[in-house]
C-alpha cells in the first residue's frame, strides 16, 4: 500500500529540505520512503507533470492488470 503526503517548502540554499513539523508527524518513524521534488518552473508544466505522478500512482487499469504478474 502507498501513500502519498504532499507539502511545500522553501529552498534555502542548503542541501537540506525542511519537512514541516505536522508533516514529520504524519510520517512511520522507521523504513523507507520514496521522496520526489518537483520545482516549479512553469505553472502549466507542473501541473501536468503532478497529474501524470498521481495517475502513476494510482492502481492500474483492468487491460494493464495482465501485466501485475510481472512485477
């Protein structure tokens, strides 16, 4: 099961990204997780490039389920 928490923050310059305090709250306190970054560059390319994230995460279609034994 995936789930995905969403949040902006500020870059300052640091390599390091501030996780805001009821975001870490949300988050297991062991294992893994998938971290991306998306960097607003223009307003319409962000859009579609969170669009086609949420639709990558979201389950399969029944034509694409043939392919679940695969994975």
């Amino acid at each position: 099961m995936t789930k995905t928490i969403e949040f902006e923050t500020e870059l300052t310059g640091s390599q390091t990204l501030r996780i805001p305090p009821e975001v870490a709250a949300a988050l297991p306190p062991m294992g893994k997780v998938t971290i991306v970054v998306f960097v607003d560059m223009d307003p319409e390319d962000t859009a579609w490039r969170k669009a086609a994230y949420e639709q990558f995460l979201s389950d399969d279609s029944e034509e694409d389920a043939v392919y679940d034994k695969y994975r």
